[in-house]
C-alpha cells in the first residue's frame, strides 16, 4: 500500500466519515482513495472548488463534534492557513495531513521537509500550535493518522501529519486494524439543543481582548499537557553515541544507512528522530548534548528544524548541517561524509 | 541478504508494475521490502523508474543510489545508472531496445532482447516481466510458488486472462539463453 493510502485508509479505521479536499501532487492519493472507499461506507467524499472551501468544510464538521480531515501539498496548505487558524481559535479538533514538495511558491513536486517552520508554528496568525506528528514509514503513516485523530479530540486541537512526497508514494507493507475509538467528551459539539440545554457557540471571534486573552491562556495550559504527555522521538544506537543526528522523516531513513555504515568504521553515531515535531523532544536532545560532542542535522530543506536542535540543546555542542532543498533528497553518501567530518571534528562547509 | 533493485526505461514499459510485483514477492517470502517509484509529469514515452530494496533486515532508506540489481529498458536509462551499480552487481538490459553493450567490466551483465521475444510471442506489453523472469533466474530466487502468488495481488482482478500472460512472460525470461 502506498503512504497516500495507507493515511486515507487509518482515517476510515479511525472513524473519519467526512474527508474534503482539492487535488494536489504528491498526496491526490488520498483524496482518491476516499473518494472510492467513503461512499461505501456511508461517509462523506467531497472535492471542494478550491483548499478554501475544504478546510471551512472540515470547519463545519469538526463543529458538529465528528472526525474529519483534509489533506494537501505545501501551497495548498498555505491556502488552508486561515482556516487552520480560525479552528485553532474556537477549539476543533480536525486532522490536516501536509504531503510536502519544494518550495516556496508552486515550488516544485518532489519531496521537501521545507514546511517544518510552517507547521511547527502554528503555520497561520495567531497565537497557537499544531500537533505535528512526522511519519518515516508507510506503517507510520497510518498509525500516527489514528494517534493523531485521538490527540486532537483529546486536547481539542488540530493536529497535523507532516510527512513529504516519498512517504506518500512509497508502498511498504502494511497493518490497519480496526479499533476503539478513546471515549472523549464533545458536550461542546453543535449537535442541536433538542430544547434540552443551553445553545453551544463555536466562533473564533471575541472582541473583548481580556475574554480573548482568557481564551488563550487556556488553550496554552492544554498545550501545556502536550508537551509534558504526547513527546514522541525514536533514539537509534544512540547508547554510546559521540555524534548525535538529528532526522525526521525520509531524512531518518536515509541517516540510518550513513550511520549504519559509518558504525562500521568505528564510529561511535546514533540517531534522535523526533515523531512529534511539535511539541519537539527537546529533553532526549538535552540529555544528548550532555554526552555527545557534536550533532547533525539532516534535513531536505535549507535547514529549519536545526534551529530547534539549538534550542534543545542550549548551543552546547556544534551541529553540523547536511541539507538538500527544492525537493532533492540528501544521499546517504552525504550524510556519511558529514558523519566523517563531525568525527574530525571539522565544521559544515 | 539484501537486494536493491532500480528499474528504469520510458514511462508505459511497465516498471513501475515489475517493481510491484517483486516487491510483492518479497513481501510474501517475508522479507523486509520497500517500494519508492519516480513520481511526476513523467507519462508514457517520458522517462520512468522506481527504487525497489528485498531485506532480511529492515529497510532503512527506500531511495537507490546504487543499485546491486539495474534493469534498463531504454538507452538514457542505461547511460544514466551504467555507473551506479555496485561492483559485483548485475544489469539486465532489453538488447532489442539498446543497442550498445555495457561498458563497465566489474559487474555481471545479462543481454535479453525482451522486446523482440514479447512480440514474437503476442505479448507485447509484457517485455518487463520477460526481464523480471531473468532476473529472478539468474539470481536464483525463481520460485514457482511464489511467483504465482505475487502474480496474484498485483495483476488486476478485472483481467484475469493477464494472469496467464505474465506467467508466461516470466517463464520465456526464466528459459532465455544468449
């Protein structure tokens, strides 16, 4: 199953019935696998006229308390901003999924991470954040969908799947089961009174700036909680790592053949791969900068995320960065030839 | 033991299909397998290719740069990923469709002249697999059974006539001799 399918079909098993999208490569997949399976199962396929219309689709719907997502490349997400925004500020959970290509503009449609900045700060105006889950494998993108479904009811946020265009076209084996849906109270849905209880308001707009405040200030104690319980990384023979890399995504798959390879030589290299990019494993970094002497990065962008692993790890140890942008992967060649360097203790170039 | 496979020529050829079904093959053998094809404007008569890995590890990256297995269909193709192969490692080159010889002399090099053989045999389209066939011949992992069975998750439940065909295609490859 491709990474594409293998998202659309996490999200039926999720219990997704409402999916509204507009085409775009390198994730139409999606959108074509629900437009096949949705109507047989009772759901709700829809191709919007434009990534306007479907993220205020996924609007409506995340209002009246059901699961829902939309899916896109980077400019079609960039056109899905405001609304990302708006749902930020009136609470809904919803799941956006951000098949990456190059950038900016059209860009191009090879794979690209150069959507991390975007993604990891809320990617619209606004004080708020994204749930960022990364997948580096088919299998991934199929169960951080189903994670990120029950994360985003959970804390009343949207959560979003970055992945890029080799995670969405690469076909891996496979497991989607069935399975239960965590019971989560959505008292606060537009569902209708039935002349039973006070009217629900679901709105993004407050004029009284010490109302909006107090809404904010609730919001980052839920954010609070993310970043104290949903931290998600892998750590890769990091045990007796000297040189510690720092990879998401396709970049992590390819960081490991380099690491791989360069272990072989002696040299002592691990992995921290962050799964959650936000909120980002900042503390396995820390603790890394602590017995490693120096980081990599690895990223197909001019380097973004880099900026994160600095944060992390207070600028303790140097970090070199191997990057490739405009929808070029960094080899494995590349990243080993970083690897050798670090170990020489020489400096990007 | 691990195989990476990079299959490429013109869009339409089929690449992308073989690279499925070896896939599938793997997978059924219960290999650790990956699957990346090139992705694009790239439409019939354009160029076309996809990265396949067969592990008994798990994969870590699914992009080949250096391919112990090249498959070429087409003479850019071959000019293009000639160098790329690791030494020691094999390309299997449809001799109908390019005309030159490998220039290389530390790999392994079979010439099948798939397209001429899928003509000659009313099975036009199935040139691909007529390479598939040799490949698996020559590294041996021709496996009857599980050709069989690959067959079956890849070609589409609408055709079932296609069944017979790439079964055949795969056996002409299988008994080519130069």
């Amino acid at each position: 199953m491709k990474g594409n399918e293998a998202i659309a079909e996490a999200a039926i098993q999720a219990g997704c019935r409402h999916y509204f999208g507009y085409p775009i490569t390198p994730q139409t997949e999606v959108a074509a696998y629900m437009a096949k399976r949705m109507p047989k199962i009772g759901g709700c396929f829809l191709q919007a006229e434009s990534e306007i219309a479907a993220i205020n689709m996924v609007y409506g719907v995340a209002s009246a308390g059901k699961r829902v997502m939309t899916s896109s490349s980077s400019p079609g997400i960039s056109l899905k901003g405001e609304g990302i925004s708006y749902m930020a500020g009136a609470n809904l959970p919803a799941l956006v999924v951000n098949v990456q290509r190059g950038g900016p503009g059209l860009g191009g449609i090879q794979p690209s991470q150069s959507d991390y900045n975007q993604a990891t700060r809320g990617g619209a105006h606004g004080d708020f954040h994204l749930l960022v889950l990364a997948p580096a494998s088919v299998q991934e993108m199929a169960d951080l969908t189903m994670l990120g479904f029950d994360l985003a009811d959970k804390y009343r946020m949207t959560a979003m799947i970055l992945a890029d265009g080799t995670m969405g076209q690469m076909m891996e084996p496979v497991e989607i089961h069935p399975r239960e849906i965590p019971e989560c109270d959505k008292s606060w849905a537009l569902t209708g009174t039935k002349m039973q209880r006070e009217r629900n308001i679901i709105n993004s707009l407050s004029m009284d700036p010490y109302d909006l405040e107090r809404m904010n200030l609730e919001r980052y104690e839920r954010y609070a909680a993310v970043e104290r319980d949903e931290v998600r990384y892998e750590s890769y023979r990091m045990d007796d790592a000297e040189i510690c890399v720092v990879a998401f995504g396709i970049a992590a798959r390819v960081a490991k053949n380099a690491i791989n390879e360069a272990r072989k030589q002696g040299v002592k290299v691990g992995l921290i791969r962050p799964i959650t990019l936000w909120p980002f494993p900042k503390a396995p970094l820390k603790a890394a900068a602590e017995t490693c002497k120096s980081f990599i990065t690895v990223e197909l962008n001019m380097g973004q995320m880099v900026d994160d692993v600095r944060l992390a790890t207070e600028c303790k140890r140097p970090i070199i960065t191997c990057n490739r942008t405009g929808g070029v992967i960094p080899s494995a060649a590349e990243v080993y030839n970083a690897i050798m360097n670090a170990q020489k203790g020489g400096q990007a170039e | 033991m691990t195989h990476s496979y990079l299959i490429a020529g013109f869009g339409g050829q089929g690449l992308l299909f073989a690279g499925k079904f070896l896939v599938y093959k793997g997978m059924l053998e219960g290999k650790e397998v990956s699957w990346l094809p090139s992705y694009g404007p790239a439409m019939r008569g354009g160029t076309a290719n996809c990265s396949v890995i067969v592990s008994d590890e798990p994969v870590g990256s699914p992009i080949v740069d250096h391919p112990d297995v090249l498959m070429v269909m087409n003479l850019p193709s071959l000019d293009k990923y000639e160098d790329a192969v690791v030494p020691g490692g094999t390309i299997f080159v449809d001799s109908t469709l390019i005309e030159r010889k490998v220039k290389r002399t530390d790999v392994n090099v079979y010439y099948v002249p798939a397209t001429k053989l899928a003509a000659e045999s009313g099975m036009t389209t199935l040139a691909n697999m007529i390479l598939t066939g040799k490949i698996m011949q020559a590294l041996g992992e021709y496996d009857q059974a599980h050709v069989d069975d690959a067959l079956h998750h890849v070609v589409s439940a609408k055709h079932p006539e296609m069944f017979d065909f790439n079964q055949k295609a795969l056996a002409l490859g299988r008994d080519y001799q130069e």
